[in-house]
C-alpha cells in the first residue's frame, strides 16, 4: 500500500501529472484485494482468452490455459498452453487435453459467462481467469485487439445477433482496420520477426514484394518479362508513370506523403514508400545502399506501404479474398444507411470510376482533365498538348486545340458514361503548361517538325515558360484568363460529351469546376465563356444539359472571398493539398525533409498534408463555409484534397457542414465508414 | 440648349451614367450666361495665367495674352503670346509688350483678382480671363497643375505667407510630385516629343542615360573605363548585383514589380525597368530587339523608371539642386509634425542607414542579415557561408559557423553605429541555403579544395539542396529549427555586437526578426535559443544590452494565429512580398507575365504587389493586428514589405493603427508625407 502512495509522487508521476495537466490533489486509490491461485494442483489452472477468435473473428470461444500454473507463466512460453476447446486448438496444441475436457465444469460456467459478458458489453472481450481447486475465478476483462477482418465479421455478427445495434457495430471497427481488408499485406507474422532495413514515409497502403528496378523503362521491360518489380528513384516526375504502373510498388528517397510519387500510387491504392532519406542510390553502378547494405538491380526487396518499412528478401503476402469483400459491402452498408456527409471519389479514368462505384462512391469530386495526358496511351494527346503549347499565336494554338479536342471529348465520354447518373466534377486544366514540355532533344525535335519550327526557336519558347516557384505560377485560372480559347476548347468537349450520352438515354450530370482562382473576376471571365459555349453546343445537339459551374478552393484569398465567389459560383471544393501550400508557404516537393524534422521535434503534431491542420487551413475552411452559405444557401461544398480520405479529417469535414469528401477510389470505404462514425459522434442534419 | 438637354440623352452619356451609376433622372443642368467678347479691337484682349510659377513654385503671377483675340486663339498657337508681365516673359516672349505696359489698370485689377483668389482658396490657381473694350472679366478658375519642385515651394511659402495652414500645406503635394525631387530626371521637354521603343513595368524611379550592356562583368567593366551603362538582362540574380551597382540603370525582360532587379534597384533607388517582354536579348550576337530597332553593345539608351518608357539615344538629365534638398528637408518637417504612423527603413548597409536618416527615418525595421553575402565586398564572407552550407554534419557546420562570425558581426557593428539611438530590426536568414550555392564550375572546385572534398561530393550535396519551389521550401525560420547552431551564430554576433558598442557609449537597440513564421512552436524554439545566447553573451560582456524578439508575418497562417504568436513575440513586422505570394498563390518572380495581362482585362484592379490588396491580404492584416494587440496590448506592429513606401499603402497601415511602415531609404520621404497625409484625413492616436 505504501509502494502505491510512493509511486503517486514519483519523479515520472509528478511529471506525467504536469503535462496531462492533472492536479495532485486528486490523490490516487489501493484497491486491496484477496489473491487467487491457480498453481494448487491437479485441479486448479490459469488461462486468457478471448470471447470470439480476434484473427478471424468466427463467433467461437477462444483461449489457453495451464494447469497448476499462475498468469505469468502463460505469457512466459516455457510451457505450451493447452486450448481452451476444439475450436481453439493449433499446430503446437493440437494433441493437448482441452479445459472442456479436463474441467468440464468449470469450462462451462466460464463459457456461460463468456456469453453474459458480451451480452453486457456489447463487444468481444479479452478475458483473464484462474480456476483455485475447481472454483472459477474472473481476475480481469477488456475490449479485445483483433484485427481488420476479425473486426468487420464481429461487428456483422453481433449485429445479427442483436448483440449490438448498427450505430455500435459501425463503430466497433477503425478504420485502419478497414484498410487492410482492402490491399494485399505482408505476412504479419514474417514482418514481426524481420528487422527493416530502413524506414520511409507510408504514402500507399498494403504491402509488395518485388525485384529492385531504377527506371521506369525498366521496369515496364521486366514487368513484360513477368517478373514483379519495385522502381526505386530518387524521386519519381510523370515521365515515370509507366514504369510506376508496372511496378508493384515505388520506393523514393525523396519527397513527402504530397509528393507526386505518393499522390499516384494513393490514387492507384498502390504500396509505396517514399522520403527514405537513406536511401543512396548509385545510378550509375545500379545500386543502392541502405542500412548499411548494398543492394543491386533484381535484389528482392519487401515493402510495408501502411508502415513505411523496407525489407530485404521476398516476404509472403496475405490477400483480400471473396468472403471479405462480400463482408466489406455488407459493412459499409450498414455505414451508408447512418452518414450524412456524401463519398465521392477522385477518378480520372473509367477503371478508377468503377473501382470507386463498386466500393460505394456517389460521383466524382475532382476528373483531372489534364491526366489524359500522363501514363499509358497518352503519347498521341501529349503530343498534341505539346503542339498546343508551344503555339507562338493565336492561329498555331487553336488548330493545336482543334486537334486535341477528340481526344479530350472521346476520355471524358468514358468516364460519363461509367459514372451515369452522378455528377462529375471535371476540373479545368491545372498545372502550368512547361509541366508537358519534353525533356528529350528527340521529341523536342520531333515536335519542332510537326510545327515547322527550328530547334532551337522551340527551345526557346521552351525556356520562356520555366518558372522559378512554378506552383504559384502561370496556371489554373490563370491559363484559362490568358488563353480563353483553351477553356472554351474543353467546355465544347465536355458538353459535346455529355449531350452525346445524354442523346443515348445516358444521364449525365458534369459539373465544370475552374482551379486556382484568388479573384471574384477570374470565375466571372471563364464562366461567360462556359456558359456562351454551352448555349452553343446545346443549340447545335439539341437537347438539355444539367450542369453546373463551381471553384476549387485552394487559394487562401479565395478563402476570404468566398461570399462573393458564390455570387457566379454554384459549388466550392475545397483543394486542401494547395490550399495547406499557400496556408502555411511550404511547397509539398520540398518540405518534406523539414515537415519530418518537425513532426520529431514536436514542432508540428502532424504532417498537415496527411491530415488537415485544423486551426490554420481549418479556419479558412470555415470562413470559407459561413461565407459561401451566407451568399448561397444551399451552396454545394466539398473537398477533393487528398484529406478527404483521411479519417480526423472526414470528421472535420462532417463537422463543419460539407456536402461531401471526395478521395481516391481505395480510400472510399475508409471515407464511408470515417463519414458514419462522425455522424455518430456528433450528429447532423445532410447538407 | 435644345443641344444641352440633347447630349444628356446622348449614347455616349447613357453608358457612362450606366457604368458610373448614375440615375437618368438627376437630369442635367443648363447655364444661360452673357459671352464676353476679347476680340472688340485694340482695347479687348483674353488671356490665361497662374496665380504662381507653375515650373518653379515662385510667388510671381504669371500668365500670357493676346491683344484682340478669343480664348482658342491664346491656346491655338498661331500668334506667338504676350507675358502678363515681366516674370512671365519667355525667350519667344522677350520682345513683346506685357498686359502691365499695355493695360495697367486691367493688369492692376486682375493682380488684386490674383491675390484674392489666393487668399480665398488657399492655393495656387489656374485663370482665364477677357478684357472687353478695357473692362476685366474672370472667365474661370481652378486649382493649378505644378511640377514636384514648384508644388513642393508653394506648400512652403504660402504656409509661411500665412495662405495655407501646415495641414493644408502638406495636402498640397502628391507623395508623387516630392518623388520628382529625389530622383535625376529625364528632361520632361524631350521625353514629351520622343516615341518610347517599349515599355516595361516602373521598377525604380527616375531617368536614366547609358550605353547597353549585356553582363554585370561588362557593366562594371565600363564603367571602371568611365563610361554609363545600362545593364540590360534576361532577368537577374544575385551574382550580377556588382554589374547592376555599376550601371546607371536596369532593364530586364522578364520578371515583376517586385523581381530581384526590382527590389535591388528600388532599394537603391536607381532607375529601372522591369519585365518588358518585347525585348528579345541575342546574347550571341550582343544585340537586343525592340520596337522594330536592334541595338547594340555600346548604344546608348535611355529610360524613364518611374513610368517604364524605353528610349533609344541619349536624353538629357535633370538633377534636383542643394535648394532642392533644403525644400524637401523643410516641408519634411511640417509632416514629421503632423504624423501618427512612424517610419522606418529597409536598410542592410550603413550607406543606406545614413541615407534613410537623412531622409527621417527613425528606425530600420529591415537589416537583412544574409544581404552582407551579396555584393561588393562579400566575396570573402560569402565563401565561409558557402562552407557552412556545403557542411555535411555539425562539426563541419560549426566550424564553418565559427569562421563566418567575425564578418557578420563587424557588419552588423557598423549599421547599429550609424543608427545609434534608434531600433534596428535584423532578420535572421531567410532565403534557402541553395540560393547562395556556386553555379560556376571554377567556384565549386575551390569550395571543394577548401573542405577537402570531391567535386562529385560537393555537386552531389548542391543537388540535394535544390527545390522545385524554393519560396516555400527550406528557409527563414525552418533553416533555424533545423540548424539551431545557425540561429545560434546569428543571435551572438547581434548580441556581441550591439554589447560591445554600448561599452563603447553608443546606444543600441537591436530588434530580432524571425522570418517565415507560420506555427508557435517555431517561434518558441527560437526565441529560447535567442534567450540563452544573450543570457550568455551579456554575462561574458558585462552590460545588459535593451533588445526584443519579433517576427515576421508574411504566412496566412501566421496572421490566422496571431493571437498565440504574440505570447512568445514582443513585435510583429508584415512581409507583404511574401503575404501577398501566398494569399494569391502568385510567385512574385512568375507573375508579371499574366499579372500584366489581369491588369489590362480589368481582373484585378492593380498588381498587389505594388499596392496592398486591401480585401484580401487586407483582411489578414487586420485580423493579424486584432489578435495579436488582443494577447499583447502595447504590441509594436510594422510593415516592411515593398508596400511600406507606397502611399495607398501607408494609409491603410495608418488606418489598421500599425505602429510603423518601414521602406527603402530612397521612399522615406514618400512614406513620411503619405503618413502625413493619412493623419489629416483620419486622424487617430499613436501606438
């Protein structure tokens, strides 16, 4: 009893105390208690266990136990526990007497109380009992750990069984939990007994096991070969993309959870690892040195995307089969039938689309027009772009962008059309034009022939465009506002597309959706044009189109603005990955190495790329909000920033009234179920 | 008057009271008047005048007329006009009679109308007057148009003729005209009849004549010969600052208002013109098209920086005189009177210190520390701080540190002298580390030598320096919380110097300025290390050194948490260069291209980098003064971004209640009447 009042004023207590911000005064309890044996023989024994099995989640009794033995030497391994049960027995137990049937008795009450237990708490329990010369003892209970599958079955199965409503079964599982029903891991049990080799930033989930690559053009070539590769670059741009694809997973040295590495492999729910600052790579000898070893091209490598770790060798991985899947959309069902906040996804591409419908998406929050133009099958649109971009006048760009627009209208077709019924919010092209400019003299020259230009002229026009801070340059609206003929070009080819379908019988609903914007004037300018080409293009195919005209939200200014941008605008959507740039002046390229830094430091809680900052960006958020809605009452807001997967930020979301988060297609469950349990906690009437 | 009421319903005046908002009912007014007739023989005559010189502000009536003559016939120029009287006579007047000889009765009456008018408005006027068969008649009058000097004298001397109280006094000049007096000008009567070649954007006041020049080593080379130059660049960096301190004047193709030679020249208040995007540079053939001309090395060229106008040939040049300088230095006064806004200047140099000094300025709320590694003289220092940044761990650094102390404190050490009695704001580092890497070969290999490492090793650690948007990547005070040694340097150089001089009997006052502040922790992280440093430094020198720990606000996020900084933070300094980069999301080194364009389309009303964007970056100050002042009552609050000089500027910091704006030396008188200014139109106390 003394030890205890001790311990209450001890160095650690007394400092714990100050920073949790508890007085002393509180004082601490003794519980006295008497002590029970399960160490007086033949008929006395110490067990755990757990009221349903926590690796499957099958509703059977489960746990071990020692004869003639106290707690500790359970835990301690000298001797194998024998199963509780049939149903609890394994590789090493399988030939050792079970509690049912050495204590028939005393395994009975304890199963009649497994089922009063769970009947009381409503979950599934980790249970610590002693049995003292045939008497059953209950020495302690707690919510049980399980993992994601164990989760999701418990929670359908107490649901069945009335032994919890829909609200708690959808709170019972995390949506970490979630997550690893939905990607390939590694073995867990080969992972626990391995020492990583190195630890990077967990920028996609899941796990991958693949033969170490450093091009993209290598790793397309093995790819081809049938081998699984892993492309480890420095840091990856979108000339990579295919080789990106082709990997199993990407690993880099540089860059953070923004980087375009892991923006890509997030939206392709691909396993990456990126700002392993360890990693040197030798490009030259094809080598890379890490933790002290020195791995060549075609060394296996394993990698942990949800943790960041890397491996050497080839660990065995565990996939998502049939029966989970079907268990995932039983799950989420229950999950949509409570949230009010919408899911929509972040999809450029039909496969994307379907993804993201199957897992429950309810429309596209953000179609990248300009994503046409990276990865497989974009050469002869790039090409064009290119063309486009490199136009000196007038004339030389709009025959460019009269080239360009079948491709244009043929990709965004597809997606309609996949997407039928929902609304897709297509945004108008983003980045700044020298992003397309080839790096190659080869295709430099080549695009110099197809424009009846020299090289060096090109080169010139080339060199013209580079931007020393090209994320607060020439792009977005601001393209849009110089060049009007490009936003015209991509509204005929939106509306043409949806009037096409629409003539089918295939509803549409596009909503076109200008980025960057600061200034009131700039969405006034383009939507004249969006709206003048609609009226064109809707007389010309003579039906209706509904459609809708709406910002990105990404500019802090726009923040400020934002009661008078939606005098013109019909839909904000919150760019949180620019708008966390411009908030807090770190460029998502290049903060990484000192984001990392200050996460270990304390300076920052939290990657604010990963997660919303919620005093900062938050607040503009809310401005945002309450400024918008005061102009626009039933004003449509979302977010389409790689947060809107992220589950304290769903929370946020719901909290301060979105219409919707809108996120890769692998991250809608995560969304759904993150959007359901908001509601839970705090609930609110939909938007 | 059927034609009155006619142009009332006119087209042209329907648009402008639809566009001024004007109602069509206020309807229009029609005068009926008797005409006076000047042409009624030898006896009539009408003529024009001001009560004062116009050209020079002396207190002379001065005017001219025409014997038997109308109005349009004075201003037509076909007959050659008669002087009034003996001050108005001109070389092309100096033979012809005067009203005076003529007409002395008539000249008598109007000389009194003169002096009444004068009395009555408090100013100097612009007259029309006929004489009709002898007798006078006052056709109008209203205020009249003055150059710089002249407007700056009659403030003067009718304040002392007891005409015009100070304040009114101090109205009578635009912060433009008194720009007139600082700066050589292109002689007004040539530039009135030249075509400007092109136009660029005013980046650095007043005229300039020079021959071109195409590299800062031929700049100071001619110049070294005694010839003027004109440095004429793509765009420049810091390594061409010697060649832009040699020319007369710059002119760069691309970049803003507020690119580098932007900045460098309006701090030096030298002439320049920036992003004048026609001028196509052959660096080749030492050639630059414009305006249908190429021009040459060697030609000579002449700018107007305060309007952008780019002439070829030599013009002439105006320079204000020594009575110049004593009118400036006397009207001065009467605003330093008036004023409730300090002001302060942006100073790194004791040349500028004694400049802005001279000028009034009353602290310098900018000593960038890192400006002693540009320029003249730096070459030294420079190399110790490259071998800091090259320092691949803490020895290394620390060492490198160690040798870079002496410079920056015997730098420090001479500004503090020349602002003895007075505060001086030193910020710590800002720009990235890689922006002070070597780009030539020859420099890198003797960094190398000096390291005693590789030249691939070295290339290899610049590279990894590099960022893709280095505005907001790895600098101000995240180079700080991950380098606290650098911090740490700093903080002893400004605490062992100002210390030693306060031994010497110079009063001291050293302010230091975290910059790119956007979380709390930075600040507090900092500032422990400031606190132990001059703990430290005191001790060992044994006098206790007035100073106070500050930041910039230049991050939306740091205005957002203005509340929590000023905790930690005894003065806030607004960065309005970088506030406005990230509330618009535009990079001041990319913008001018598509800024010009929005200005011209009437998207934003003027370049926010040239005039605070009220509404949105606006909002953040306020918000920013708020907060902080709720924390801190007495919180001494600046600005001393480029805006800090610029009139509308300085009436919104007036109106928000900062404490002080802080510019270039060569704007401090514009901010001192601007402040004046702002005070007699809305008067508030002082902070």
């Amino acid at each position: 009893i003394g030890a205890v009042f001790a311990s209450w004023m001890g160095k650690r207590a007394v400092s714990y105390r100050r920073i949790e911000g508890i007085p002393a005064e509180w004082g601490t309890a003794v519980n006295v208690q008497a002590m029970v044996f399960g160490n007086m023989g033949e008929n006395s024994s110490t067990g755990v266990g757990f009221t349903r099995n926590p690796g499957t989640g099958e509703n059977a009794f489960f746990g071990e136990f020692l004869e003639n033995a106290q707690g500790e030497d359970v835990v301690a391994g000298i001797r194998t526990p024998h199963p509780i049960n049939e149903s609890s027995r394994n590789e090493q137990s399988k030939n050792l007497k079970s509690l049912e049937q050495l204590m028939p008795a005393a395994y009975k009450e304890l199963a009649a109380i497994r089922a009063k237990l769970e009947k009381h708490y409503h979950d599934m329990l980790d249970i610590e009992f002693t049995i003292e010369a045939g008497r059953l003892w209950m020495l302690q209970c707690r919510v049980g750990k399980r993992n994601g599958l164990a989760a999701v079955r418990m929670a359908l199965d107490m649901q069945k069984e009335k032994l919890a409503t829909k609200e708690e079964a959808v709170m019972r599982v995390s949506p970490d939990q979630l997550d690893e029903l939905l990607h390939p891991i590694l073995d867990p049990k080969m992972e626990l007994g391995t020492k990583p080799l190195g630890k990077g930033l967990p920028a996609g989930p899941g796990g991958a096991v693949g033969m170490i690559v450093f091009t993209a053009e290598e790793a397309v070539k093995w790819k081809k070969e049938g081998k699984n590769v892993i492309l480890v670059r420095e840091e990856t741009n979108p000339e990579d993309v295919e080789g990106m694809r082709a990997a199993e997973a990407i690993l880099t040295a540089r860059g953070g959870m923004t980087s375009h590495a892991a923006l890509v492999a997030r939206g392709w729910g691909k396993c990456c690892v990126v700002g392993c600052a360890d990693v040197k790579i030798d490009l030259k000898a094809r080598t890379l040195h890490l933790g002290g070893a020195t791995l060549k091209e075609g060394d296996w490598i394993s990698l942990n995307g949800s943790r960041g770790f890397i491996y050497t060798g080839k660990m065995a991985l565990v996939e998502p089969g049939e029966v989970t899947m079907q268990m995932l959309q039983d799950f989420l069902k229950f999950c949509n039938s409570i949230r009010a906040l919408k899911v929509w996804t972040n999809a450029d591409t039909p496969a994307d689309a379907t993804q993201a419908r199957m897992y429950g998406a309810e429309g596209i929050g953000l179609f990248r027009i300009e994503h046409m133009f990276y990865g497989k099958g974009s050469d002869a649109a790039l090409f064009q772009l290119r063309k486009m971009i490199m136009s000196k006048n007038l004339e030389e760009r709009k025959a460019a962008l009269n080239d360009l627009f079948p491709y244009m209208k043929n990709d965004l077709k597809a997606t309609f059309k996949v997407m039928e019924g929902f609304h897709v919010t297509v945004r108008l092209m983003d980045p700044p034009l020298h992003e397309f400019v080839p790096h190659q003299k080869e295709k430099l020259e080549e695009l110099g022939r197809a424009l009846g230009i020299s090289y060096e002229e090109l080169e010139h026009r080339a060199t013209a465009l580079r931007e020393s801070n090209p994320m607060m340059g020439h792009r977005g609206v601001r393209l849009g506002v110089t060049y009007p003929e490009i936003t015209e070009m991509q509204a005929r080819a939106i509306f043409e597309a949806a009037a096409e379908l629409q003539k089918e019988g295939i509803k549409v609903f596009p909503d076109i959706m200008i980025p960057v914007v600061s200034l009131e004037n700039e969405v006034k300018n383009q939507t004249e044009i969006i709206h003048r080409v609609y009226a064109e293009v809707m007389k010309q195919k003579g039906v209706k189109v509904k459609y809708m005209v709406g910002t990105m939200i990404e500019i802090p200014r726009a923040c400020l603005m934002a009661g008078k941008l939606a005098e013109t605008m019909e839909f904000f959507s919150f760019g949180t990955n620019d708008l966390t740039q411009m908030t807090f002046g770190y460029s998502r390229d290049d903060s990484g190495p000192f984001l990392n830094d200050y996460v270990k430091k304390g300076i920052i809680p939290v990657d604010p790329f990963q997660t919303i900052d919620q005093d900062g960006v938050g607040e503009l958020i809310k401005i945002t909000v309450e400024r918008g809605r005061k102009t626009r009452k039933d004003l449509k807001i979302g977010i389409c920033g790689e947060q809107g997967g992220e589950p304290a930020s769903v929370a946020f979301c719901h909290k301060v009234g979105l219409t919707y988060v809108s996120c890769s297609p692998f991250r809608v469950p995560i969304a759904i179920l993150s959007s359901a349990q908001s509601q839970i906690r705090n609930p609110r009437k939909n938007k």
